[in-house]
C-alpha cells in the first residue's frame, strides 16, 4: 500500500442497520486491517451515520462555542477535576442551549454502535477465533467502569497580526491512547498523519467520510502488528485559512475498566496491564 495517502475503506456492507455475511466481514476485515498496518488510519464512507446528524453536533457545539468566555467559563472543569479517571463526571449542560445535549447524545449513541461495528471488523481482520472479543471489551460503554468519550474540539480564528512561525503547531505530534478513535472533521483540515517512512501526509476530509485511527491500546494488544500513527495539527499559513475557525467531534473508545490487555498473539511482547491501570499510567507519562 502505497503510505503517501490515506484509504478510504467503503463500510456499505456493515453500516448502521446492516449485517452481512462473515464471507464479506472477511474481506472488509482484511482490507481495514492493511491499511492499520500500514498507516494506522483510514477513513470510512458509506458509515450509516447521517450527515444531518454530524451537522447537528457541529452545530450546536458552534454555538457554544461562540459565546463570550464568560457564558463559557460557568462550564469549565475546575483543573483538580480534568484527570478525574474513578468515573463519569455528572455536569450540568447549559440549559439555554438544549440542542446541544441531545445532538450530541445522538452522535454518542451513533458512535458507540459504529465503534462496535469497527472493532467487529478488525476482528476479522485479525482472524480471531472470538470474533466478539472487541464487543465483549466495551460492553460498558457508557458507564463509570468504561472512560470512552465524545469530545467536541474548536480552534478559533487566528487574528491577523499574529505571526505563524514556520512548522508552528496547533496541537503537537501525539498518539491517542485508547484502542479506536472516529473523527469527525470539518471542512478546513489541518491534520496531519506521520507514516513509516517519517513523512507526514495531510488527513484532508473528504466529505461523508469519518476518519479512523488505532491507539497505543490496540498497538499494545496486537503486539505492534496495527500501529498507533503520531499525529498533529498544524497552524494554517494562508490568509484566508487563519481566518477561518475550524471543528472536530472525536470519539475516543477505551476498553472497560478491568479488561485485562494481552499479546493477542500470545506473544507476551508487553506486560498484560488492566485497561485502566493501562490508562492511568498514560496520564502519568503525559502530565
């Protein structure tokens, strides 16, 4: 495969509301697979997420954003809270907005069910004998024992008599640390995906489409055969580029709290560690 683009991988066959034959899972398996191996990314069309329910979120997560800082800081974690890992922070949801509690509940519901399907998938790919394996990992989504999370991120306009170094990033060369990430970007881009030969290739969306990526957790699990890419954002250069604002919506999966992560290979080329263990010793590294 050639790693100076992204795949785009066609999830017709097991969208939203679909099933299809494991002959088919097979071959979609294999295909998501290569491009994991190669690259850690792809990205999904033909998902069985609706477009008007992406725009929904992005949105509503605008108009929030969009407030003066004042409306927004009665929102903010309090920085003692911000690596809180024993449970789901219960917050209030700003009550003049009441669009933004239910758009992006329903993208978290759809986003729960097409993570499921994508780690069905890989099972596949990896041919394992327990095709459920990744099911049975997050079956606790949505609760204090499981830390997955939907995350909507805005970058505001750059005003113009700022000065952008060169190479100047917005967010710098990381990799995300649970097993699965969709991505939901806007139309202004900015990513960019390091490959194996150091280069890094630009994530440019292509419209219904949600870009995919692996994390450090399913590197860990396939004893390095699937790759967690680094990856950054880059500030933009251009006039009109740095007036613009720019949105994502990421959906973060994380394993449920007490599953234990294992060479799938039976390799032991790393530790077992359980999920959240895993998870906090992350965070210890990082901050």
């Amino acid at each position: 495969m050639n790693t100076l683009y992204i795949p785009v991988i066609d999830f017709q066959a097991y969208a939203l509301g679909q099933d299809c034959p494991a002959a088919d899972l097979d071959k979609l398996g294999s295909e998501m697979c290569k491009a994991l191996e190669d690259i850690g990314f792809c990205y999904l069309k033909n998902h069985g997420i609706s477009q008007d329910v992406i725009n929904d979120a992005f949105s509503s997560s605008r108009k929030f954003f969009m407030q003066p800082d004042e409306e927004k800081e009665k929102f903010a974690r309090s920085k003692s809270k911000i690596l809180t890992l024993d449970g789901l922070e219960k917050r209030e949801w700003p009550s003049h907005f009441p669009e933004l509690k239910s758009s992006m509940e329903i993208l978290w519901d759809k986003g729960t069910e097409l993570s499921l399907k994508v780690f069905d998938v890989i099972a596949y790919g990896l041919n394992l004998e327990d095709k459920q394996f990744f099911r049975k990992c997050h079956k606790l989504i949505g609760t204090p024992n499981n830390k997955s999370l939907l995350r909507s991120l805005f970058y505001p306009e750059i005003p113009a008599d700022y000065e952008i170094k060169e190479g100047q990033l917005r967010c710098g060369e990381h990799t995300d640390y649970g097993p699965l990430t969709l991505l939901f970007q806007d139309e202004v881009g900015g990513l960019e995906v390091r490959n194996q030969d150091g280069q890094f290739v630009p994530a440019t969306p292509i419209p219904g489409t949600i870009l995919v990526n692996i994390g450090d957790t399913l590197q860990r699990w396939t004893a390095d055969k699937l790759i967690a890419t680094k990856h950054r954002i880059l500030m933009p250069s251009a006039n009109m580029e740095r007036g613009q604002t720019r949105q994502s919506i990421a959906f973060f999966t994380f394993s449920d709290d007490d599953v234990m992560i294992e060479c799938l290979d039976k390799s032991n080329k790393y530790k077992p560690i359980k999920s959240i263990d895993n998870l906090n010793s992350k965070f210890s590294l990082t901050y």
